[in-house]
C-alpha cells in the first residue's frame, strides 16, 4: 500500500487495527502449517511465527509495457517497464499520455 494515498492508507490500517486484524507487511513468508486444530501457523523468513485465521498474499504487480511496443512510438519506459510521465501524465512523446498502475511512481 506504499503508493497509495497516504490519508487513506493511515485510516485503513487504524480500523483494521480496531477490528484485530494484524498485518505483515515486508514479511517473507517461509511456511504455512495446517495444525490438526485447523487453525494455521504462518512461519516467516525472519524466524517468527503467528497463529493466523485467515491469509491475503499480496505479491504486487508489474507493467506488461515490453508486449505492446512502446518503442515503435518512442514511448519511454524505466528499468522496470513503468511509463515516463510528467505531473500532467504526458509521456515524452506529444499527445500520448498514460495514467493508471502502468506509470512511473505508481506502483514502484
């Protein structure tokens, strides 16, 4: 949730605190067990282990710009594929803009 809006980002995290749900953001997961209980066990990179309920695995996503031939209209890109824009949303070429999870600073 880095690249979202920081206000709805705090206030997020505040009622999913409220409602007792724990969040492990920039963790590595290594393992989940399924106890004979049916509870599960999430075991982290880092060693530690919590009990959870339930798990949502958010891995991220990445720009898919290397299939529609950006280069053809000269259409710039980062290292990553990510769009060049200015605060405007215009790209380097005149009159092609881009806006969504497909620029730079979005989503990377």
């Amino acid at each position: 949730m880095r690249n979202q809006d920081p206000l709805i980002v705090d206030t997020l995290l505040e009622v999913l605190a409220q409602d007792g749900i724990e969040l492990h953001t920039q963790a590595t997961p290594q393992e989940v067990v399924k106890n004979a209980d049916g509870s599960l066990t999430l075991k982290l990179q880092d060693g530690r282990e919590t009990s959870v309920e339930s798990l949502v695995w958010a891995i991220g996503r990445e720009p898919a710009t290397d299939k529609i031939n950006l280069e053809a209209a000269g259409v710039e890109t980062n290292e990553r594929g990510f769009i060049k824009v200015d605060k405007f949303q215009n790209t380097n070429v005149p009159n092609i803009y881009a806006v969504g999870d497909i620029i730079e600073g979005v989503l990377n």
